[in-house]
C-alpha cells in the first residue's frame, strides 16, 4: 500500500522543513498545495521533493484540502499542517495499519505541545484515497462526515484508532497564534459558514471557544449553548445507537464534550463556580478516549482546589496523570493541592517530577523551594529558588525574578 503525504500551505517557509523532514522516510509522495505564498514555502517543499501546486485561496480551508486531495495518487492519505511533526514511534503502527482490509479512517492523536488547556485531541487524518472522502467546513476543515455516509453504504469498514502520540502540534502557542493572525483567519472562516449554518454544533464550539479565549465571553456562551442546545436536541434515540456508524456516536460525543468544556472555562470566567463545576463533570462522563478529558479533568481539579475541596481536588488531578503519566501541568497542580494539605514530602515528589518532564518549569522550582524551605532543606530550597530566577529572567518574567529575589533577601536566605 502506498501512501501520500497531503498539506496547504502559505509562507511557512521556517515551520515546513521539520513538517516534511518528520515523513520523507514515511510516505511515498508529498503533495503541497500552496495558497499564495510570498516567501520561500514552495521551493523548500520541492527541495524535498514534493509536488507542489498553486490554488487561489477563498477563506474555506475545507475547499482548499479538497482541491490538494485532487493530486493525490497513493492508496492512503496523510495529512499534516507545517506546523506539524510526525512521531517517529507511531511509524511502525502506521506502517501496519495501512496493510489492513477493514479500515477507511485512522484517527490519530494529536498532542498540543506547550499547551495547559486540551493538550490532547483526536484528528481524522490518516484515511484511504476513496473517491466520496472530502472535506468539509471551513474551518477545523473534516472528513468524519463523508466517512460516515460511505459507512452507511459501506458497512464493511471500519474507523481505527492508534495508541500513542502521533502527531506533535506547536500551532495553538500564543505566539504562533499572535504571529500568522489565526484567530482573526478563523474567525472570518467560521462567521461565513455560520451565517449558513447558525446551528451547527461544530461550528458553535469553536467559534464560541474562540470568543472566549479573546475574551468575548458572553458572546462565546451564547454561541457553545446555542450548540449544546442544538446537539442535545438531535441526540439519538437508544432504539436507533445501531443504525449509525461507530465513528459518527464518536464525532458527536467528542463535540458534546469540547461544549461542555468550553461552557466550564467560559462560567468559571464569569464567576459561577457551580455551573463551571457543572460542565466539566458532564464532560468528564461521556464515552470518548481518555486522554481527550485531561483538560476538564485539570480545570475541575483547579475549580475544587479554589473552592477549598482539596481532597476532590487531589482525585481529579490524580485520575488525570492515571491517564497521562507525563501530563506535566497535572504533577504541578497535584502538588500544589498536596502542599495545601501539608504533605510536603509528596509535594516534593509532584514538583521534582514536573521539573524532570519540564525542565524550564520556573513556577515548579519555585514551588519546591518554597516546600524545601518548610520541611528544613535550607540547601535544596537555596538551589531550587535559584533555578526559579533564572528560569523567570530567561522567559522575559523579570518582575516575577525581582519580586522573588526580594522575598528570599528579607528571609535571609539569600545576600
């Protein structure tokens, strides 16, 4: 079986080496569509030997996914953003999965490097060249839906699942945000199709997530309940769960749950702990892939934690490192909770193991100090706050470095 790498691209010309370094050895063609760029983004992909061709862009990412997917000759899609890797672990998985019979879609999880919120999602983007799979919406562009109607006609297929992190994304940093305009693209994007489409579901959680993460709060619930509203009003009879497609059930959970919990983000910036604490425990419930819930898990934990429920807390934050050992920010508010609770030794423990999973973690030294410095570790608190200034003048937080090396001179503890 052979398999196609499948991008759009504008100016990516620093992020797009890494992108196509991570599958050269993978896949057996590359097809670029570049939608007018002006840097160098259409040499470097065919320095690397893609195909690269050239579409008018028209505010619709799922129109320009389609037109690149019109290029493609191999038996399966990959498809990445430049601002994408491949993880070299998940290649054997891929390697084997595609030799299968039974599957039309691979879903594959996407790690959100460097994010606090969501640092996992699940993406539709390994999937077999059948001519009815398009994309669609025109932003956070899918094929769940042309998949679920050919399953209706199909049966025979199935949609697959890979264990593992198989995709790294760096493209929801704030700086990467601030740097290629997102939010205003994706605005534009979803405004245009939800004048179309003002009850989509989909469409109502992103953009409504988006206003609220601008800071466009009332807007943003008015849009996720409006989706939620909508969502829950065409939820499934139990007498009719066995005519739909397996991985339609899914997509439907997986919006019900980013509603939830954008609806949880969204009360707790409007001070209403309980309607907050509400919709993330709905989200929590429903039946999609663990390591998708690890952001509603975290927010409940910080919800409980402020609230002074430093034992549901403490649950909440361990059931989300059950899922994910190496979800860092779970072992920094972990620790935080044990260190409310006096259980410095196990405090120590939480900060010392976000430190080794994250090493320029200023706020974690800084907090091992501070626990060091309560159970008698003059030493180790000196060292630990030390590292927590340096940490804070390297990332530009030169307040923060002041106000600390302040509070340690009027303790003494440090001349």
């Amino acid at each position: 079986m052979s398999i196609s790498l499948c991008m759009i691209v504008k100016n990516e010309e620093t992020a797009l080496p890494k992108c196509l370094n991570s599958v050269k050895d993978f896949v057996d063609e590359m097809v670029v569509l570049d939608t007018g760029s002006s840097d160098r983004t259409a040499e470097i992909a065919q320095q690397f030997g893609a195909k690269v061709h050239h579409f008018q862009w028209s505010n619709n990412f799922s129109t320009a996914r389609n037109a690149a997917l019109k290029y493609v000759t191999g038996d399966w899609v990959l498809v990445l953003d430049a601002d994408e890797i491949l993880t070299p672990s998940i290649v054997p998985q891929l390697q084997e999965v595609i030799q299968s019979d039974e599957y039309i879609l691979i879903n594959l999880i996407r790690q959100e490097v460097g994010a606090i919120q969501s640092p996992y999602s699940l993406v539709s983007r390994l999937f077999r060249n059948h001519p009815e799979i398009r994309f669609e919406r025109p932003y956070h562009a899918l094929v769940d839906d042309s998949v679920a109607a050919i399953l209706q006609k199909e049966p025979h297929w199935q949609v697959g699942y890979l264990q593992g992190v198989a995709i790294l994304h760096t493209g929801y940093q704030k700086s990467a945000i601030a740097q290629n305009n997102k939010s205003v693209k994706a605005q534009a994007a979803m405004l245009e199709f939800l004048s179309t489409h003002p009850n989509d579901p989909y469409v109502c959680s992103k953009l409504g997530a988006l206003y609220v993460e601008t800071g466009k709060i009332s807007q943003g619930v008015e849009l996720l309940q409006r989706g939620l509203n909508q969502a829950t009003g065409q939820s499934v009879p139990q007498k009719n769960l066995a005519c739909m497609a397996a991985n339609q059930l899914e997509e439907n959970y997986e919006i019900l749950y980013e509603l939830h919990y954008h609806l949880g983000i969204a009360y707790n910036h409007l001070k209403k702990p309980q309607l907050s604490l509400e919709h993330y425990q709905a989200a929590i419930k429903l039946p999609i892939y663990p390591m998708l819930k690890l952001g509603a898990y975290n927010n409940l934990g910080n919800l409980l934690k402020d609230a002074g429920d430093l034992n549901s807390a403490k649950k909440a934050y361990e059931t989300a490192l059950k899922i994910d050992p190496d979800f860092v920010t779970g072992h920094y508010n972990l620790g935080m909770t044990l260190k409310a609770l006096n259980l410095f030794t196990d405090a120590i423990a939480c900060y010392q193991k976000a430190i080794r999973l994250n090493p320029y973690y200023a706020e974690a030294y800084q907090n091992l100090g501070v626990v060091q410095l309560k159970v008698g570790n003059l030493q180790a608190s000196k060292t630990a706050f030390k590292n927590a200034i340096l940490l804070h003048e390297q990332q530009h937080n030169l307040e923060e470095a002041k106000r600390l090396r302040q509070g340690l001179y009027e303790i003494g503890l440090i001349r």
